[in-house]
C-alpha cells in the first residue's frame, strides 16, 4: 500500500488572512512531528480564490487542492475555471464529485466522469469522493449507488491514470453530521470499494489505490478509522479548519497516536 493521505477540505471556510495564519501554524505544527511514525501525505484544498498563491507563495509541507474544476474546456462559461487552470498556477490535487457539488451544482456522474478526464489531462492528481444518502443506506442501496458512481467516474482510465486517482467514500449522513462511520461500516464499504477498483481496474490497480474515509472524522475517531485495513486516510471537512486538529489527525495517520 502507499503512503497514507490526510486532505483536508476547507470548503467555503476562511478569510485570506485567517488562511495564512493557519498556514504558519500547520507548518510549525507539522514540522514538530517531522520524521515521527509513517511518511504521510498531507493537502490542504482551501477556497479557489487562495489557490495560486498557496501553490506559489508557500512552501509548507503539504500539497495544495482544488475542491472543484470544470468538466468544460476554456471558453464561454462565466465563472467557471480549468484543470489546465489549475496545473498551470502549481495546483497539485483536485477533489472531485463532492456529494455537495453534486447537490449544490447539479453535477452528475457523467460531469464527474468528464472533470477526472480533464484532471488527467492536465497533470493533476484527482481525489474522487463517493457516498450514499441514509436513505439509500436505510433501502439498503448503498454499495450499488457507490459502486455506480465509481464506475461512471473511472470507467476507460488506464492503469497509470488510476496510479493518480484516490478515492474517498464520504457517507453523506456523516458530512458535517458529528455522526462518523463506524470503524466496521467504514471498512466494509472501503472493502466493496477495493473490489469494485478490481473488477474495473485489476488486482494491482485495486490494492494501489488509496481510498480515504470521510465524514465527521476528528482527532477523537481519526487513528481507530485510519487502523481499518482498506482505510487509507482521511479526507477532512471541519476538523481540517483548525491547525491543531488537523494536524492532529495526521499523527493518527502516522500512527503517532494510537486508536484510544
Ligand atoms: P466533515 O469532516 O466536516 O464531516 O466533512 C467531510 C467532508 O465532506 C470532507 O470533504
């Protein structure tokens, strides 16, 4: 398996100057626990207008992500911004399928499938999130439904465009909710996931492909979550806004701290 992964996603959260202030914070934070424990990856995905300057003005100890970029290529679309765009001001990672885009923007799985392709294209490394509602959870449709979204998402990608995909499986009942996945539900789900990557993509595809947990994961839950086998990190939406927190969870991934 490869490294492990904590993303932290900011989502409409932070004024520039509080960003800058996390920014030195994180990276003193960070660099504390530099060489303890595992080699972890960390990105930090702020809003779109701090994108060019976190990519070119700070040299902190983690890579920068996009939470979004455009299934259309440059033109007549107001508002709207590339992949190329991205990888040309030093963006590292976009995060794709949000279930908040999805419901927010309308994004369908065709969309999804079309903003991977382009995040390809242009060079960036994609995080693509997945998940059920707790209705379909309830309807017991959840690994159809997240299979489906895999499926319309990775179909056609070759073994080396998969090399820079994650995945995250973010159940929407647990967005935001403060109600995280159990440790057993979580590694079910990322167990499914292993072996849908397989059935499309192969045996060495499956087992290389980071999937990240998501959904009210917190200092707290963060080491007995990321101590599931198929749970490969963490992608993070409110605990990730502060320094501390985030860099707590992070440890976890490290195996810095221990499942309590
Ligand atoms: P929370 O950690 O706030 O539940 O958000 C998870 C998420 O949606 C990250 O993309």
């Amino acid at each position: 398996m490869a490294n492990m992964l904590v993303a932290g996603n900011w989502k409409c959260n932070k004024l520039w100057n509080e960003a800058e202030l996390f920014v030195d914070e994180l990276s003193q934070i960070l660099a504390q626990g530099d060489g303890q424990g595992q080699f972890c990856e960390v990105m930090v995905a702020p809003p779109s207008p701090y994108l060019a300057a976190f990519a070119q003005q700070f040299d902190g100890p983690f890579f920068v992500g996009a939470q979004h970029c455009s299934h259309q290529s440059m033109g007549a679309h107001t508002g709207d911004f590339t992949a190329e765009m991205l990888a040309s001001c030093g963006v590292d990672f976009v995060i794709l399928g949000h279930s908040e885009r999805r419901a927010d923007h309308s994004e369908t799985d065709e969309m999804v499938a079309a903003q991977i392709r382009a995040a390809l294209d242009a060079g960036l490394r994609t995080i693509l999130c997945c998940g059920e509602s707790l209705e379909l959870r309830k309807l017991d449709e959840h690994f159809d439904w997240v299979k489906r979204q895999i499926t319309a998402a990775t179909t056609g990608l070759t073994p080396d465009e998969m090399a820079h995909v994650d995945v995250a499986y973010e159940p929407i009942w647990a967005i935001g909710t403060g109600v995280t996945a159990s440790s057993a539900q979580a590694q079910e789900m990322h167990a499914f996931i292993r072996a849908v990557l397989a059935e499309l993509h192969g045996d060495s595809v499956a087992s290389d492909t980071r999937i990240l947990y998501g959904g009210s994961c917190k200092p707290s839950n963060a080491a007995e979550l990321f101590a599931c086998q198929d749970v490969d990190g963490g992608l993070i939406g409110g605990a990730a806004l502060d320094p501390e927190s985030f860099a707590a969870i992070v440890a976890a991934a490290r195996g810095v701290l221990s499942p309590s």
